[in-house]
C-alpha cells in the first residue's frame, strides 16, 4: 500500500469521527463529547502534520536524487511548482490550528470566563475547515504520487544505464543521522498529548492522566535514538 492509501483510509475514520464529536457536542451529551473531541483532535492534528511531514520528506528525496542520482532538475522544478500552486500546506496548518483553537475554547467558559457559543462556533467552523481540507489533501497526494512514480521510473532507467555500464553504486544503508534525529522528534512530541490531557482537560491535575503508553513510547525512542547516534556522530564527522 501507498501513502495515498494509508492518508485516504485515516481520512476515512477522521470524518465520521469530527461529525460524532460535533453531533454529541450539539445534543448535549458534554462528557462523551469531551472523549470523543480530544481523541478525535488528535488524530485530525496527527492527519495533518504527517501531510506535512510527507511533503517534507518527498521534496528532500527528490533534491537528494538530483544531486546524487543525475535526475532532472525538471521534476524539482516540477516539484516546486506543484507546492506553490497546490493549497495542502496551508489547509494542513490551518486545519490543526483552527481545532486546537476550538478544543482550547471548550474550556474557555471555566478558564477564561467565555460564553460557551464560542466554542460552538469554533468547533463548527473547525468542522467545515477540516472536510474541505481533507478533500485537498488526499488530491495533493494522489497527485503528488503520480509525479514520484514518474521520478522513480526515470531513476529505474538510469539504474539500468549505469548497471550495463557496470557503475550502478552500492545502495547505502539507513541513514543513522536521520534515523537518530527522527527518534528524538518521536520522543518529545509524544508528550505533547498527554501535556494537552493534563493541562485542558484535567486543569494541571497530573494524578487524573496515566503515564502509560506515553512513557513507554519515549522510552523506545530514546533508546533507538542512543543506538544510532553514534553511528550519526560518526557519520557527520567523516
């Protein structure tokens, strides 16, 4: 399976998701709603940051396959073209930050005194915000797959050229430093849901929230991140 299917089957849970959080937000039903907005806030945010995530890492492969794998700077340009006239970054960014802003406000008629139509107006907006950039995005990476494939078969074909040549390189291994930063970035941001937990749903009480997976999470991270940081150190210095 492709990202475009892992995006689209994730899409998939997120709807009905934001509409049942919405729907039990609109009938009344405060502490189920609370549930179900949090965990779905989570996975909407994590939706959109691994757009982002994957765009990044699309554009870092192709420059990298540029550089090193005489492709044509045409699909980086192509690349590059496509990110400027398409809207998934910034329908990606908006989308978290507009329900982040809305679960925030859930709490705003206890902490800051707010009338609770803010947070319904708020959540709606979210709501709408986040369909239509669901929409945008799984076009973005079906589109964006079409021009990888094509990028990977002009790199199939140069492989063939330089393999009857007899210069096809040796493919390096995981990339130590990557993978170490990588790790790191996992094991920080695995406590910003907890964090989130703590301090809005539970207003700083920490005995309320358990530590577990959150701990187990960073811990493994930690762990592969000591593994291959020496490795990345070693690798950087050469």
């Amino acid at each position: 399976m492709r990202m475009v299917h892992y995006f689209t089957a994730l899409v998939a849970v997120a709807v009905p998701a934001l509409l049942a959080a919405a729907g039990l937000g609109v009938f009344g039903h405060v502490e189920l709603h609370v549930k179900v907005a949090l965990t779905t806030t989570i996975l909407v945010v994590g939706l959109h940051s691994l757009l982002i995530i994957f765009m990044i890492v699309t554009g870092r492969a192709l420059r990298e396959a540029v550089r090193a794998r005489d492709l044509s700077k045409a699909f980086l340009d192509e690349l590059n073209e496509f990110f400027a006239k398409r809207a998934a970054y910034p329908a990606a960014v908006f989308g978290a930050f507009f329900i982040v802003v809305a679960g925030v406000l859930g709490y705003g008629r206890v902490g800051f005194g707010l009338h609770p139509a803010w947070h319904m107006l708020t959540g709606l907006g979210a709501l709408v915000f986040n369909l239509w950039a669901f929409t945008v995005e799984v076009r973005t990476i079906r589109a964006n797959r079409l021009l990888m494939d094509r990028a990977a078969g002009e790199l199939d074909r140069i492989d063939e050229v330089l393999e009857a040549r007899g210069e096809l390189e040796e493919e390096k291994g995981l990339d130590a430093s990557a993978l170490a930063k990588s790790a790191l970035i996992v094991a920080i941001s695995v406590w910003m849901p907890y964090l989130y937990w703590v301090v809005v749903e539970w207003r700083g009480d920490f005995s309320k929230v358990s530590l577990h997976p959150w701990v187990e999470v960073c811990a493994a991270s930690l762990f592969v991140w000591m593994l291959a940081r020496p490795e990345a150190l070693a690798t950087d210095a050469t």
